[in-house]
C-alpha cells in the first residue's frame, strides 16, 4: 500500500490568536493515523512566540556577539534569551534550545513575519505537538499523529532540510534492537530518527517562500515500535565538543 | 495533489551480476516524472562492490586504528581504501569518500550480505543514478528520476536518517535564492538540500531489516530549479575543521 502525503492547501494567512489547528481541520478531512507535520514558525506566529525588535534591549553579550557575526544585536539577545547552551558564537551563532533541539540562531527568525518581528521557536514543542493532536481530535473525532518542524543546516552538506523539534503519538526513533538481517545477523544499526526523516519530506512539501504550505498530512504510514531519545546528551555529544573546542 | 510514495515490493534477494533495474522494472510500472530511491547497499552488492574480509591485508595503520575503535582492521582496511578525507579515527571512524559524502566507517557495511563479506559504498554514484536511469528508460520508455541512498548519522541527533549520495533527473539542492517571502522580503533560507529530504523519507519506507525494501517510488513530486553543490567544501566546513582539531 503506498503512502500519500497532502499539502493542506488554501490556508489562510496566520494571525497572533488564530486557531491554527481549526483551520487546518476546515481545509483537510483527517483519518484516523494520519501523521500531520506543523510547520514551526507560523505555529509560533499564532500563538504569540514572537517580539517586536523595538521592544528589545541587548546586553553587553548580545552587542559583542552581533559585532563578531554581524546580526542585530537585538536579534542576538532574542537568540540568547532562548539559548541554554551557546555552542559557537562565529561564524554564525550555533545553540541549543530549552527542549533540546541544536540550530543556528537557536531557530529565531525574521521571514514570512512583518517587519520589525521576530519569531522563536515554541518553547514546549512537545506540549504542542500534543496540544495540536487533542485539539484535531475534539474537532474531527480522529485520532491523530502530530509532528512539529524545523527548518535547518547540518554537517558536511549544504542546505537546510526539515527537522523534527516535537511530535506526539509516535516515538521519534524507530528501535531496530533485537532484529535480525535477511542472514539472521542482529542488526548495526539499530536506531532510525523516523520523525526527522518525516519532517525532512514535509518540509519539501512546505516549501519556504510566498506560496509556502505550513501543513503536510501523511496517510497510511504504519507505527513503529522505539523511544523518544532524540537528542545527544551533551557528554556524548562529539561534534558539540569539538565545536566548543574550535579557536 | 498528493505524492504518493509506493515500496516496491517481493523483489528478489539480490546477488552479484543480477540486474536490479530490470527486476524493479518487473515489479513496479514507471511513469513519467516517478522518482525512484535505491539503497545504496543493494545496488553494491548487485555490482561486485564487496569484498571477501578473509583477502584483505590490513595495513599497519589500519591495524592501529581498529586497535583503538575496537573494529576488525581489516574491515577499517576496506574504510581505508574507500576514503579521500579521514576525519577522525576515534571513537569511530568518519570519514569523507570521494563523491564528497562524509559518514561513518566510509559506509562500509556487513549488513544484509553473507558471513564474511563487506560493502562499501558505489565509488562513483552520480554515474550510477544515471546509469539506472537510462536503464529504466530503455526497459520502459519512461523518463524518471532516480537518488542513490545511503543511512547515516548526524550531529547532535541520535538516530539514522537516509541521505542521497547520487542523483540523476533533478538537481540536489533547490535554490529560493531571489524568492519573496509573505511580505515581499528576499528570503534568507535560500538552499534545500531536497535530494536529502527525498532519501530521509525512502529510508523509513525501506526500513533496515530482513523485511526491507531496497526501492521506493515518489510520484507527483513537482520539479524544481537548484543546483548539485550538496557537499561543502572542506575549507568551508566548520564541523569537519572542529572534529579535525579534537585532541
């Protein structure tokens, strides 16, 4: 059976205090299971995750950073607010969020808002994964899967791809301990990061510009059996050492 | 309109010699504009590019590094062998092959190949996304699109994702380089490494087991404009400097 995957089209422009996943729900029938792929940003722009520059004052760090990075030291403080461990600070800033996720500017943003707005990262993903599946399920009756996305740049290779920063009915990670090999060998490689690797199609769906989709449903996607250990614990962590390390 | 994303299922287990796109072919009706995703190890095995571990000789270097990674050294032999760029050796070995793609051990595999053999990576993948393409076109008189896939890791997340180490049909990378935001502003996020976000997805579908599926079939994808500039460059590589540098 193959698996279709759904841009939710014809969404409106978003809004501070819209209902986001009501108006998702107005333009696409869910069935039970469905994976449904959120896109970050206009998540956070509805419910409020963003500040206006003019109402930020940089410290001292966020000034001296701007200079070395050449951002706006008001975005930098925006970025430092939401930082629980600045890995570089040049030639970009590198750091990890609250919920664990590692991304340049700590995911803060400046497009598809207005002018003078910046966007973070929703502070609980998590919470809103889970958030946006019961708010579908009073809405249609349907049990869903949710998935909330990230856009972002990796090692070794050029270009963004799509991350998962939060997801809700499914684990993250697809644990292949204990399976064998079509030799009967216990496998290698046991651990496949499943919710990135559905974010990362959904973000081709999405797009990034002026007519960009913030809502991709995948159907027929079967469940996987795992655990929600996403991220490196930072003592494991060898590329985060190493960039720690780097004069 | 959806994409719909097709396994291509009861194909044989593959040998040496056997013909992997006449076999897809034989399982799956192509059309036009179809992408297809091979596994990279599969494609191997079918082309001879394995090796009996018990006719190589490891090298007093290879012997050292096995030593300290705890490998066999002749199997970090065969890494040797396949690598352009070695990375770090410890507490695994990374390395960068010569198509550009960094990973692992130099993806040398033993999985899912009889006892005693090992599979590195098609030395030259591009070659092979276009040769299988135009093999598809001479069984079926359609034009497809065809990535070679591999599964890795990455920074700062646990967990395997596929990634594409050749391509032919489509670029690597869209470009919204001059692309408008909402609100008319250039974009800043201007390179998707889509070819990735392709074999992300494939992998899932393919699973790692001794139930996988070593093609998966894209249907519907739009096209799109870009580039095939996938790797960075090592000068431009901080995370490869980083991990150089670690003592």
């Amino acid at each position: 059976m193959s698996i279709e995957v759904f841009p939710v089209n014809d969404l409106p422009i978003f809004h501070e205090d819209d209902d986001f996943p009501e108006e998702i729900c107005k333009k696409f029938d869910f069935e039970e299971g469905d994976i449904l792929c959120v896109a970050s940003s206009v998540y956070s722009k509805t419910k409020g995750f963003m500040k206006k520059m003019a109402d930020i004052s940089p410290s001292e760090d966020a000034k001296r950073i701007a200079e070395k990075c050449g951002e706006d030291p008001r975005f930098v403080q925006m970025v430092l607010d939401t930082t629980e461990d600045l890995i570089i600070e040049h030639p970009f800033i590198l750091s990890q969020v609250k919920c664990g996720h590692v991304g340049v500017r700590a995911g803060v943003d400046n497009s598809n808002v207005e002018e003078g707005i910046i966007i973070y990262l929703p502070p609980d993903p998590m919470g809103s994964a889970e958030e946006i599946k019961n708010r579908v399920k009073g809405l249609t009756g349907s049990d869903i899967r949710v998935i909330i996305t990230d856009t972002c740049g990796r090692s070794f290779r050029r270009g963004q791809t799509g991350v998962a920063i939060g997801w809700a009915g499914m684990t993250a990670i697809r644990d292949f301990r204990g399976d064998t090999d079509l030799f009967g060998r216990v496998l290698e490689i046991t651990e496949e990061a499943v919710v990135d690797e559905f974010a990362a199609f959904s973000n081709f769906i999405m797009g990034e510009s002026n007519n960009g989709v913030p809502a991709v449903v995948f159907r027929n996607a079967p469940e996987w059996k795992g655990h929600d250990e996403l991220y490196f614990r930072p003592e494991e962590d060898l590329t985060r050492k190493a960039l720690k390390n780097l004069k």
